[in-house]
C-alpha cells in the first residue's frame, strides 16, 4: 500500500473536480517550473509538488516518455520539446483565429450553412482531418462538428481536397480514385453529397501558403436536402481570401 502523504500535495489542493489524480499529480509538475528555472532537481519537484520523491519519479518518466520532460546529463530534468512544439501550435491557432473565423462567419452568413477550417494532422505514420475551426449554422437540423473534433481524412468534401492538394506521392493510383482527385485539382474545390454520411453534403476549397503549398481545407457542410450548388463559388471565395494569410 502506498504511504498516505501527511501533507497535501499541491495537485490534491487544486485537483480537477471529476478528473484523475495521477493526471493532476503530473500536471503539478510541470507546472513547478518558474521563470528563470531551466531545470529542476528531484528535491526541488518534490518540495514544490509536496510529492514524495517516489511519486515525482515516476511521473517525471511518463513525462520524459511523453517528451514534455527532458532528463539531463546532470541529473536536474527541464522542459521536452513537446512544450516548444504544443506553444507553437497553439501561438498560431492564437494568430489564425482573427484571421480565419471573420471569413467563416461571413461564409456562414452568405449561406446558412456550418463552415469549418479542417487541416491535416499528423498521426503515428499517417494523418487525422482536424476541425481547427467551427461556426455553426443557425438551423437546426445540421451536423454536429466541433472545433477540435477529428474525422475521417478518407471521406467527406474536406478530406478529398486534403488529399488532392497535399503530397503528390499520397495520392491513390487506382484508375477511379486518381481521377477524382485529378478533377478536383482541376477545378480548384470538391462538391459531394453523401459522402462522410448519406444524410450531409459538403463543398470544400483549398486554403493555400504564399508559396502555393496547402495550409488547409474550407469546408461548408448542409444536410443533403439543403445542398445547394450556388454555395460553390462562395466557398472557393472564402478560400481564396484566407489563402497567403495563413
């Protein structure tokens, strides 16, 4: 049986009401570190934390497993480059917000229907699609989708042009499927219906870097009765004015 601290831990202080203490009990860790810290010793967690050093250790190595924690030569453990990878994720979803979801509002309100800004997110050898960006349709029979949701990158309007516009070498070589992407390079954006599901329809356009590679997918989404060909060129608007902003 694990000794029962006679102290409180930091983590049992403020621990997240329904979470997981052991969750909590890592978090506390890095969050021991204070500006101009660069690293920290075993002691210096465990005073901190008011975490036996037991406990710190096996948590630092499913920190250092998890690259958020880096173990150095000297013994003290600073931050992983996991941190330095999720701040620059979330700086630029800071910045891409006041640029993106303007567009989307505007897209949603020319419409009536759900616009999403859906990019490629690494995943093991592969990819997941991601919803970066969500506006809702007011009506309310619609799919649901939030921000943050990962779907399929194999089916729906958004992951088509995904595929169509990313790496050359990804593309399917079967007759059929490479035509399909071939017209959609085409054509500058994808209409389907039916496609995810049988009861959604979906039109999406590349949103592309100044040098012409793709930074993601405009994707607006109705039911199948409410798809309506004449959203084809607001959508391909909408990606074009996000296109060399992002």
């Amino acid at each position: 049986m694990p000794r029962k601290a006679q102290t409180e831990s930091v983590s049992d202080l403020n621990a997240a009401p329904g979470g997981a203490a052991a969750v909590d009990r890592a978090l506390s860790l890095l969050s021991a570190f204070r500006p101009g810290d660069e690293a920290l010793s075993l002691a210096q967690f465990a005073e901190r934390t008011q975490l036996y050093k037991s406990t710190v250790l096996r948590l630092l190595a499913s920190l250092e497993h998890a690259r958020l924690i880096r173990r150095q030569d000297d013994g003290r453990y600073a931050l992983g480059m996991e941190i330095a990878r999720l701040h620059g994720l979330y700086t630029a979803s800071q910045s891409l917000d006041r640029i993106v979801l303007p567009v989307l509002r505007a897209l949603v309100a020319a419409t009536g229907e759900s616009a999403a800004y859906h990019v490629r997110q690494p995943q093991g050898v592969s990819w997941v699609r991601l919803c970066q960006f969500r506006v809702d349709s007011s009506h309310v029979v619609r799919d649901h989708v939030r921000a943050g949701d990962l779907l399929p990158n194999d089916r729906g309007a958004g992951a088509r042009v995904l595929i169509a516009f990313g790496p050359q070498d990804e593309l399917p070589r079967g007759t059929k499927e490479r035509k399909l992407y071939d017209t959609i390079r085409a054509q500058g954006w994808c209409a389907l219906v039916g496609d995810r599901t049988a009861e959604l329809a979906g039109i999406s356009a590349p949103v592309l870097h100044a040098d012409g590679s793709l930074a993601a997918a405009v994707t607006l989404t109705m039911p199948t009765h409410r798809y309506d060909e004449g959203y084809i060129e607001p959508v391909r608007a909408a990606a074009k004015e996000l296109s060399g902003q992002v």
